[in-house]
C-alpha cells in the first residue's frame, strides 16, 4: 500500500510540475495547453467567417460553459484525479501480471520502434481511433455509463468547445479500456503522441463546430459536421435506438459496421436527448450527476 501512496503523491507532483512548465515554455510545437488555445481560436474563427446556421450567436448558448469544461477537462482534471489513477491502475496491473510471472512488455505484439515511423504513428492512430469508437458506442448502449454520457449531449447549440464538455467519468472509463492496446504496441515518444492528439483535437474541434463540411469523398474516412450533428440529434431512428455516427476523429468505423446515418442535411435539426429538459444546467451540478439530479 505504501508504494501506492507514493505513486499518488509522485502523479500530483510530477503532474503539477509538467502543468506549471507547460504554462510558462511556449517556445515548443507540442504544448498541449496553447495547442489547444491555437486550435480553438483558429476553429472557433472558421465559425465566425462560415456560419453554417447563420442564425447562431457567435457566443452561442451555453459558449462559457463549454469553454469551462474544455481547460478543466484537458488539464485540471488530470491533476485533480485521472494522472494518479492512471498510474496506480497500470501499477496494480503491472502487480497482477507479476504474480503470474509476466510483464507488461511481454504483452506487446510488436514495438512500433522496429517500423517506420508513419507506419507506426499510423497503426497506434488507427488502434486508439478504433478502441475509442467500441467505447463511444458502450457509452451510449450500457444505461449506468449512458448516465454520464448525457453530459455531453445535453449540448443544444454546436459549438467547437461543445467537443470537451463531458463527465469527469468518461475519461476513466477510455483510459481503463485503452490501457492494454496501448500496452499491446508500445514504443511510442511524447510527440508521436502528440502528432495524434492534435489532428484528433482538431477533427473533434471541428465536428461540433458551427460549419458546414463533410470534405467530399474524404467524408467516408474522416467524422465531420454534417455527419456528427446526427450524432447529437434528439429523435433517433428505430432501426438505430442506441444511436449513430459514434466516429471520434474516423467515420469509416461507422460505415463499416452500418451505424452510418445521415437522412438528410442535418442544420437546422433539434439536439439532445429524451427529456434534456430536466437535465441540470450547471457545471457542479453536471458533475454530480446521476447521483443528484435536479427536481
């Protein structure tokens, strides 16, 4: 247990550290924290230029709660919880592996090191995008999980911060079902990582923004706006109750396993779900949710 401890305390230390030199070093590509400020201005700025509902407010409804959840979520909730649960979860993995005499590098398939490097930034970009898109879909068929994805979907206007705005839980649950894939390859550097996380940061940007692009033929390969506002919509089809179009960064996922499904042009359609109405429109109170709902 004492080992545990001390991996906790190491995370908030370790964590707090990096946070603090990201804040105050801007001089190197893959900072994560002004990445994502640059990608949100430039995004936030297409919205402006091409509205696709021209009728949308530039600071459209709920625009500061997003806003809100989008620097919580990408930075202080790792500092407040997920770094040290990542990392006592992969140690007490590590533990359960031991005691049947077994490591975790003995679960990789292959070292993406001993390939080339698009090839093996390419195959840990198509792993994580694929593992990613089954969670998604867990997210929205498995009703306790269900509870916390309403948070995402309580989105009513589409705006690129909306892409951030979901329950402290959810990360938990893709970072839990993403640890043996990652394991599974291995070999990958902070900025190989980085590469990924900023194309998927930009694509999830871009997919709840207020335009209007599907990228033409390219729209079979990448998610984009007119297919992921479907994924929002309030009234599902009866052949998909579960839901649609759960493609994170990739669509292709979904055209390969038919849960496809754009009817038509999807602008001016209602967002939400069944009885959002109830819904509560706070953060904290969102963040307490299902345990404490409003009357």
């Amino acid at each position: 247990m004492e080992k545990y401890i001390d991996i906790i305390t190491r995370s908030y230390t370790g964590y707090w550290n990096y946070l603090k030199y990201e804040l105050i070093n801007i001089n190197h590509w893959d900072n994560y924290f002004y990445g994502l400020i640059v990608i949100s201005l430039v995004v936030w700025g297409l919205e402006i230029v091409f509205p696709w509902r021209k009728e949308q407010s530039i600071f459209r409804k709920d625009f500061w709660l997003d806003t809100f959840y989008m620097f919580f979520n990408f930075f202080l909730l790792n500092l407040i919880v997920l770094i040290a649960l990542s990392n006592t979860t992969a140690e007490f993995f590590n533990d359960i592996l031991g005691f049947f005499g077994w490591h975790v590098d003995s679960l990789q398939i292959f070292d993406v090191d001993e390939l080339p490097r698009w090839l093996g930034l390419l195959l840990f970009f198509l792993i994580t995008d694929f593992v990613q898109w089954n969670t998604h879909r867990l997210l929205h068929r498995v009703p306790f999980l269900w509870n916390f994805h309403k948070v995402h979907h309580s989105i009513k206007e589409m705006g690129f911060a909306g892409h951030l705005r979901y329950h402290w839980m959810e990360p938990i649950v893709y970072k839990s079902i993403q640890y043996i894939p990652i394991a599974i390859i291995g070999g990958f550097d902070a900025q190989d990582v980085a590469i990924v996380y900023f194309f998927a940061i930009t694509i999830g940007h871009l997919n709840h923004a207020n335009v209007g692009w599907n990228y033409g033929p390219l729209k079979y390969i990448l998610n984009n706006p007119k297919m992921h506002i479907w994924h929002h919509a309030k009234e599902l089809p009866s052949h998909l109750k579960y839901g649609m179009n759960y493609g994170l960064t990739l669509s292709i996922w979904d055209y390969i396993f038919k849960t496809d499904y754009i009817p038509h042009d999807g602008r001016d359609i209602e967002l939400g779900f069944e009885d959002d109405e109830k819904f509560p429109k706070t953060f904290l109170k969102q963040t307490i949710y299902p345990i404490k709902t409003e009357k």
